[in-house]
C-alpha cells in the first residue's frame, strides 16, 4: 500500500465519493459547517490567501431568491437540499495578508496591488479552497453536489457584492434515492503523468 490514508478513509473522499443529485432531509447544521470549515482552512494556498467566502442559504425566502438564477436542471435539487453554499472568491482578499503572512505583510502591496492581478489570484486561490471544502463535506460524512449552471451576475447581485465573484454553488446533505448518476470514466495515470 503506497498511501498512508487507510482504505476506508479513501473510498469516503475519493473512490466511492460522487456528486449528489438528490438529497433527504436531515438537516446539516451550523456545527457540522463550522468542523468542515476549521478542517480545510488548512490547505495549501499561495501567500497563505484565503479568498474563499462562503455563504450558507438555509431559509425558504433565500432558497427563493436563489433557485430563480440557477440552471433550469439545477433548481429542482437545489431547492430540495438540506443546505446550500455558495462559494466565492472575495477580490479584495489582500487586505488581510499582514495577518495571514506575517512574516511578509508587504506581500499586500508588493504583489497584489493591482485589481486585475488580485482577481486571478483570488480566483485560483478560492478554486483551491473549494475543493477542500468538498473534500471537507464528505469528510464530514455528507454528500456535496457541486454546481457551476447558473447565472453567475444574477448571484453575485442578489448575495454578493462587486468584490465577490460566485465560484459554484454546492448542495449540501445525506445522499437521498437514486442520488447518483453511473460514474465517469477518468484519464489513466499513463494519459496525465509523464517524467522528464
């Protein structure tokens, strides 16, 4: 066995792992998000950026507002899903760098003074992140159904600002029936590594 991960704890997060398409209705709480978020804050990001900004839609009145700019086959599992996220990439994340990288607080400045620069940034960074919080979700024992078919200005307008950039929108739950769709094929290791 070449990895230290048990084989169980693999299956959780990668092998048996899918995207949920339906979910019941047991409730995710605040406690459960919150070990989720306090986990994956520690992956890897450059200059230690936290770009990530999540925002939870749990009431009737958000789920509302939010199901109108999803995609048309997207509404019917985001407006059933016991918890919604949205996630997205706060453009103005270099404000908070002299805390997050103390020994290089100039790094604010130096590197990420321009707005252009600090978007793409930012939008590498919270991609990163939300990656982790999948792998925080089904760490968690939840199923995360991802989406990115939506209207990304409608979103950002009704629970965002011109700041924050909506990166996906993800379903959040215990997998309910029939919640899986037969699983993709994926590249060989032959097709994607090569050695030079």
């Amino acid at each position: 066995m070449s990895l230290v991960l048990d084989a169980a704890a693999q299956d959780l997060l990668f092998r048996e792992a899918r995207t949920a398409n339906t979910f019941t209705d047991e409730p995710v709480t605040d406690e459960q998000v919150q070990a989720i978020y306090d986990l994956v804050k520690f992956g890897p990001t450059a200059f230690n950026q936290s770009p990530l900004r999540v925002v939870l839609v749990r009431s009737a009145e958000g789920r509302e507002r939010l199901v109108q700019h999803m995609a048309e086959g997207n509404r019917p599992k985001t407006a059933t899903a016991p918890l919604v996220a949205i996630l997205a990439a706060d453009n103005e994340f270099h404000e908070e760098l002299p805390a997050l990288l103390p020994h290089f607080p100039q790094a604010k400045d130096v590197f990420f003074s321009e707005r252009p620069v600090r978007e793409s940034a930012a939008g590498l960074n919270a991609a990163l992140q939300a990656a982790y919080f999948i792998i925080g979700v089904r760490a968690a024992g939840l199923a995360a159904g991802p989406m990115t078919g939506y209207d990304a200005a409608g979103i950002q307008k009704e629970f965002l600002d011109g700041d924050h950039t909506p990166l996906m929108v993800v379903n959040i739950g215990k997998p309910g029936e029939d919640a899986w769709f037969p699983r993709s094929p994926r590249l060989s290791y032959d097709e994607v590594v090569k050695t030079v």
